[in-house]
C-alpha cells in the first residue's frame, strides 16, 4: 500500500526538460524498459520550457471509464494501474479519453501501459523513479509537511477542469497560492507564454 | 495524501444510485475481486444446470440417431483398381469412410471420423494402423480397435461385400 501521508506533486514551471526521468522511468520493474512518463515540450519557438507529465491517479478515472474490456483498475490506495493484461483488447479507449493524455498503447503487446506511480517502489515506501532522479524536483514525491515546508510560495492542488468536467486526483499539481480553485485546462489551451521579462542577477555583477 | 480517496462518479451521483452494471463492473480492485456467495452460488447452480440439459442433450439425440434406417448397399470401388497397401476414401450413408486393402489383400472398410472428437483419420497400413492426426490417437486397422491415445472406442465398421469384381458396401456396425 501507497501511504497515506505521501504526496506526489508535480510543478512543471521547475522543469528543466534534462529527461532524467524519461530514462529513470524505464528502469522500474513493473515496465521496465518502457518509459511510460511523457515529457512535454510546450511551445518550442517561443520558450524553452517543457513539462512533465506523469498519471495523476484520479479520483473518478477517465481511462477506466470508457475501457469496454473493463481492464483498467484501481488499487484501493487510489493507483490506477496498467491495463490487466488478459483483459486489455487494445481498443485505445482510454488514450484518446484521458485528459492528462497519460495511457500509452504498447501496440507490441496490444495492451495499454500506464505510469503506475512506480507501483513495486511506491507499495514498499519507497520513492517513484521519476522523483528519486528529479534534479530540481519537479517531480516530487514526500509527506505534504515537508513539501509545504520546502515550497511556501506555491501551494498543491489536486482539482483540475477540463469544460464541464471537474477532476479530482490523487497526484498534486503545484499552483501559486493565490491561484483560482482549480486548474482550468481548457481555458488555458489557446494561451501562450506571457513572455515575461526577468532580469536574473548575474554572478559577480552588483545588481 | 491524508483524506481518503473519494469515489467520484461521472454522473456526481451518489454510488448508490449509479445503475446496476455499474456495481457489476466495478472500478476499485478489491471490489472486483469480491465474489458474493450469492453469485458464486447462482454461478454453481446455472453451470450445473448447463451440464444437466447439455448431457439430457446429448442422451436424446442420440437415442433419435440411432432409429435412422441403415443405409443400403453402394457400390463403391473396383477391385482390381485396389492394391494391397492401398486406401480410398467413399461416402457412405452421408458419412465420409475409408476404404483399405490391407497388406494381406483383407479387404476392410471404416467411418474415418474419430471416435475421440471426430476428426478425421488416415491409414497408415505399413504399421497395420489407422492414425488421428489430432491427438495422436491409433486404431488397429484389421479390427478397428483402438490401440493407443484417446479414442477408446472401435471406429465403426462398414460391412463389404465383393460382387462380380467390384466392392460393394451393405452395411454400418456400431459396436460400443
């Protein structure tokens, strides 16, 4: 069992786009080999950031919803796991319904695999592979004390809307403390960079 | 996270009210795991019900296949066109058989549906037997007695009869 007093939470403005955890992501043992966490590069001529993207374990899964083969399940720690293989028909339902487009078709074993919180290191108290590689903690993964502690200018939320739906998730994205309730997604597609201008101080020069 | 995870439905309706295929197919692990006695029993009840019509099934028709007058006597294959070691294969009574000379120039003649799942079988008179490629089930080709694999019962023999040259068959014998 995932404990209950761990939080995953996930600040893509951290994110350096360095793919450590691309490639630590397939070195877990539940697929190895198969990097199933996305990293997204959001507007290539315009900025350099990118964001990460890992499943965000929802409260009402999308993925497990629409699966006809009723093949997506989730564990009573609320990890929506990989496709049961015997079960998956390789219909790619769930690809096209999740909103946070995490499931991945494995066409090559016609089932579809998902970020399962790194299910083997995260049921023992361990750290998913993603946050234990993570050099500027993008992903994050400790109890809420501690993330609180270390991040008091952001705070996590785990509400997200997509139109009408409203999502609750297991897995936290951080939001400025002030931020609206929940992360309209939608509303948020057609903007772009602010295009902010930072003057960043510069070592050995007095600013 | 501290507060327990809150099963939330697409419709915001309580779980109670969802519909019952909702029940039956069931997100949360340990739900779907979950077999009721009732329906372990209801399952028991209709798969032994199933057997019970399935053999009940089997029973009658074959009660009413065994009225079905034998066929009559067909002329099937010239004599001299029929080397010993040799076989030919003839319809008879709407059954595919098998005709074989045997090496001693014994003429004998089978249905060549196995006796096991019904396959069809072919002769191999080098070794005096008639093989089922299915499941590697052999039968004696001068008795039809089965001698080895899964079929355990004789293939039923075509009764023949020689007349003026030619090979005439006159009968079926369904031994059990």
């Amino acid at each position: 069992m995932v404990p209950d007093n761990a939080v995953f939470a996930v600040d893509p403005s951290r994110c350096i786009g360095c793919e450590a955890c691309v490639h630590a992501c397939a070195e877990c043992d539940t697929h190895r080999g198969h990097s199933l966490i996305h990293l997204e590069v959001v507007d290539r001529s315009r900025s350099t950031q990118t964001a990460p993207m890992v499943c965000m374990h929802c409260d009402s899964p999308t993925c497990a919803e629409v699966c006809p083969a009723d093949a997506i399940k989730r564990t009573a720690d609320g990890v929506v796991q990989t496709a049961r293989k015997p079960r998956c028909i390789a219909c790619s339902n769930c690809v096209l319904a999740c909103p946070f487009g995490v499931p991945k078709m494995k066409t090559e074993f016609d089932l579809m695999m998902k970020c399962d919180m790194c299910y083997d290191r995260t049921s023992v108290g361990k750290k998913p592979m993603c946050a234990s590689v993570c050099p500027s903690q993008a992903l994050y993964y400790g109890t809420l004390e501690e993330l609180e502690r270390l991040r008091p200018r952001s705070r996590p939320t785990h509400r997200f809307r997509f139109g009408e739906q409203v999502i609750t998730t297991k897995v936290a994205m951080m939001v400025p403390p002030d931020g609206p309730e929940h992360v309209d997604v939608a509303a948020a597609l057609g903007a772009g960079p602010t295009g902010r201008r930072e003057s960043l101080p510069i070592v050995g020069q007095d600013v | 996270m501290s507060e327990p995870t809150r099963v939330e439905t697409p419709d915001l309706r309580p779980p109670e009210a969802q519909p019952r295929w909702r029940r039956d197919f069931p997100i949360d692990w340990p739900e779907d795991h979950l077999v009721a006695r009732r329906d372990f029993t209801k399952f028991l009840v209709l798969t032994s019900f199933a057997f019970v019509a399935g053999q009940l099934w089997i029973g009658v028709k074959s009660l009413l296949g065994r009225r079905a007058p034998a066929p009559g006597a067909e002329r099937i294959a010239r004599l001299d066109r029929l080397a010993p070691g040799e076989a030919m294969q003839f319809a008879y009574g709407g059954e595919d058989a098998l005709l074989m000379r045997l090496p001693g120039g014994e003429l004998v003649a089978y249905s060549s549906k196995c006796t096991h799942l019904a396959c069809a079988v072919v002769p191999d008179l080098e070794r005096g037997r008639i093989a089922c490629p299915c499941h590697h089930g052999y039968f004696d080709a001068a008795s039809g007695r089965p001698i080895a694999g899964p079929p355990n019962r004789p293939l039923p023999r075509i009764v023949l009869e020689t007349r003026g040259g030619w090979v005439w068959a006159v009968g079926r014998e369904v031994s059990t």
